[in-house]
C-alpha cells in the first residue's frame, strides 16, 4: 500500500515536470526560428507568397526529373544499347569481309551510329569510369543488352558519344551523337521553371511594395502626431484594412485636437476666474497690513497662502496648457542650451555646458526651452552648480544635465514627475517649488517623441538625461 501510494504521489508531479520542460523545450524552438524568420511585414508578406511557389517548383522539378530520367533517358539509352546488340550479334553471326561491311553500312544508314572494327584491339582490364547521371544510365542499358566489356568517352568529339565493346576479334567502336542519348527538355524545363519563378517574384515584390507603402505612411503619420507635429497630408489609401485604420487614426487625431482646444479654451476661463479673486484677496490683505499698525502674523501666513496658490495656479495652467500650438520647426540645440544656459547663470547658477557642433533637429524652440530651463532651476534649487552636455548617441540625441547636490532617491524618482510632488514636505515655495518643474519638462520631451530619465551624477548629485530622436 505504501509503495502504491508513492507512486501515485509521484506520478502528477513527474507528470507536470515533463509537461513544463516540454513547454520550455517548444519555446525555445519558437524562439530559434523567429530569429531566422524576417521582422518586416513587407519580408513576412513576401515569405507567404513565396515558399508556396518554391515548395511547388521543387516538387513539379523533382516529379519531372524522376519521370524523365527514369522514362526518356532510360529509353534512349536502352534503344542506343540495342542497336549495338544487334549489330555485335550480326558481325558474329556473318564474320565474313562481306558481311561485315553490309552491316557496318546499314548500321550508320538506318541508326545514325558510325560503326568501326578495329581488329586485334583489346580494352583495359580496368572497370569502365562513370560520371553522371547519363553515363551510368548508359552503363546500365551496355550490361543488360549487350553484356560484353565495354568503355565510354565522352570527349573524342562535341556533342559525341564513343563506346567501345570488346569482342572475339578486336574492339567494336560507336560512334553515337548526343541527340540519341540526351534530349534538351531538361534544360528548357529548367529555364521556364527559373524565368517563370523570376517574373513572379517581380511582380509579387512590386505587389507588396504598393501594399506595404500605406501602412509605412500611416506609420509615419502616427509617429509626427505621438511627437506633436501637423500631419496635414495624410490620406486614406490601400487595402480596405489599412483604410479602416486609417479612418480610425483620422478620428482618434480630431479628437484629440479637440481635447486640446477645448481644455485650452476652458483654462483660459479658469485663469480669468481664479485669477480675480485672487487679486482681490491680495488688494485686500495689502490694505489691511497698511491700516494696521503692524503686520499681523495672521495676515502674514493669508499672504503666503494667496501667494503659494497664485503660483501653484500658474504653475498647473503652464503644465496643462503644454505648449501644444506651438509649431515645429528646425531648431539650432547648440544655440537653445547656450540661451538657457545664460539664463540660469543669471539666476545665479554655475553652469558648464558642452554641446556637440551640428546638433539640428525639428523641435518646439519654446516648449524645450522651457523642458531644459526646468531642469537646470532644478538643479540651481538644490546644487548651486550644473553640468551641461548634448551629443548625438545610438541614433538620438541625448542632453545630459549633470548637478553636485543631494540628488533624489532611487526609489522617488519616478514619483517626483507626478503633478504637485514635492520632495520637500513644508509649504516654502523658495525650497520646495510647486512640484511641476519636472512633470513639465518630462510633457515637453514626450510630446518630442522622447523622454527624460533620471539617474546618478558622477559628480555626487542628480542626473537628468533627456533623449530625443533624430
């Protein structure tokens, strides 16, 4: 009982093992033929059309080859083998000078061989070498009906054959043309196969090309909108497929640009609406303190509330607002870092900065002045001193803003691109901000197409890497 048991207990879990290498062993195969297998859509497209069209002309070459060597070829050659049979058994039958001169004319009047005897010749003891298909089909035909000694040469003459059979008085030489032993079909089939296979994958690439370019375009159409550009030229063309998601792009790009329109629309009327009474409480307090022989710290913290939450107010309607109808063009980053640099150097920030010669690329001049002026204030807040450093890296151009302060934890630096995230926890805007530098300029780069990543300084503090494409 107890080893039955055990073997019961046993036996699911064997079971599940094998079942779980069986499926890592069938992953593993999945992913060694995807390796080989092509990555485009216009490679893969093609594959399908082809390897049907390969596979079928293999096996039609291979059916007609095994039919032809096996039938014509077999035949020629059996009836060449005949022929000299006969022609050997009427020598022997009719040795005379006579006789054998009657059959060697009749011989090359009636089968297009030319006949010689050499008498007193003896061929080699030597086995006869055969190369190729032909000549061991020959060969075949020579043991079977003639079943004497014999030799092949194919190059006593162009497009000639020799064979030589020994008999009891000398060496029997024929003299057969390639046409009774060779028919050119082969060749020709070849041909056809090859040329027909060549204009069909012609007409298969043109084909795919012409079905693969809309989906290239749509591509490319949703790339400039994921990066913020105008894509006015687009159409709907192609397959009836590609025409559905084109139609879907075109909606989802008018709603989008209706978001944006009206949540442009809406904040303006909501900074004219926060932003009145905000003045007035401020116009207020100030005529307080002024009644008032001193200034109370009551009205004092009112006046840092108004204040925070003017800028916080300013601060959300600039995220939310996100530069989005500002037009791209080309822009000179050398001549974008250097202005911002000097800004910050105004605001009393040392900056270093090092920027690659040639660095031009489509871009929204105020949208990344603002993303780079962010990150650099940043680094001001807390640092005093910022390296700058703009170069081209594996197919992008990468800003790398460098700061010797405290920098941020690993763990928060994911949070600290949140909207209103603050490190520092006390309600001092000169510290702290208000908490959307960073979501800011993390918006501006994606609506680039690229992004900003945040990591370790080798000079002890923060470093910030924006990247953008090219």
């Amino acid at each position: 009982m107890t080893a039955t048991a055990g073997s019961g207990g046993a036996g699911p879990g064997g079971a599940a093992n094998s079942g779980g290498a069986l499926r890592r062993d069938r992953r593993v195969r999945g992913l060694w033929v995807k390796r080989f297998l092509p990555r485009t859509l216009f490679g893969r497209s093609l594959l399908i059309i082809v390897t049907p069209v390969i596979l079928a002309q293999a096996v039609a070459t291979w059916i007609f080859y095994d039919r032809h060597w096996d039938t014509v070829t077999n035949r020629l050659a059996f009836a060449v083998a005949g022929d000299i049979a006969t022609v050997v058994a009427q020598l022997e039958h009719d040795p005379s000078e006579e006789g054998r001169n009657w059959v060697l004319a009749t011989t090359a009047r009636t089968t297009d061989l030319i006949v010689t005897l050499e008498p007193g010749q003896i061929l080699p003891d030597e086995p006869p070498v055969l190369r190729g298909l032909l000549q061991r089909t020959l060969g075949k035909a020579l043991d079977e009906r003639v079943a004497r000694p014999f030799a092949i040469n194919t190059s006593v003459a162009h497009e000639w054959y020799e064979i030589r059979v020994q008999m009891a008085g000398g060496v029997l030489s024929v003299m057969s043309p390639e046409r009774r032993l060779f028919t050119p079909t082969s060749y020709i089939f070849i041909l056809w196969m090859v040329g027909s296979a060549v204009v069909l994958f012609a007409v298969a690439i043109l084909f795919m090309r012409n079905q693969i370019r809309p989906i290239k375009r749509l591509a490319a159409a949703a790339d400039a909108l994921g990066k913020g550009r105008d894509v006015t030229n687009f159409k709907m063309e192609g397959a009836t497929e590609v025409r559905q998601a084109a139609s879907a792009f075109l909606v989802m790009r008018e709603r989008i640009q209706r978001q944006i329109t009206q949540r442009t629309e809406m904040l303006a009327g909501v900074s004219h609406d926060l932003r009145t009474p905000l003045t007035r409480m401020k116009l207020a307090l100030d005529m307080i303190g002024t009644m008032s022989e001193g200034c109370d710290p009551e009205i004092e913290e009112l006046m840092a509330d108004v204040a925070e939450m003017e800028a916080m107010i300013e601060g959300y309607l600039a995220f939310a607002r996100g530069e989005g109808t500002e037009a791209v063009q080309p822009t000179d980053l050398s001549r974008l870092l250097n202005e911002v640099a000097s800004g910050a150097r105004r605001e009393g920030t040392e900056v270093t900065l090092t920027v690659e010669s040639g660095l031009t690329l489509p871009l929204r001049p105020n949208a990344m002045r603002r993303c780079v002026a962010n990150l650099l204030a940043n680094a001001g807040r807390h640092a005093g001193t910022a390296w700058v450093r703009a170069e081209r890296r594996n197919g992008a151009i990468e800003i790398e803003i460098d700061d010797d302060g405290p920098g941020i934890p690993a763990a928060a630096r994911e949070d600290v691109f949140k909207p209103f995230f603050r490190m520092d926890r006390s309600r001092n805007l000169a510290t702290g901000g208000s908490g959307l530098g960073l979501t800011i300029a993390r918006d501006v780069a994606r609506s680039h197409g690229g992004d900003i990543t945040l990591g370790d300084s080798p000079y002890g503090g923060l470093r910030a890497v924006i990247r953008l494409p090219l």
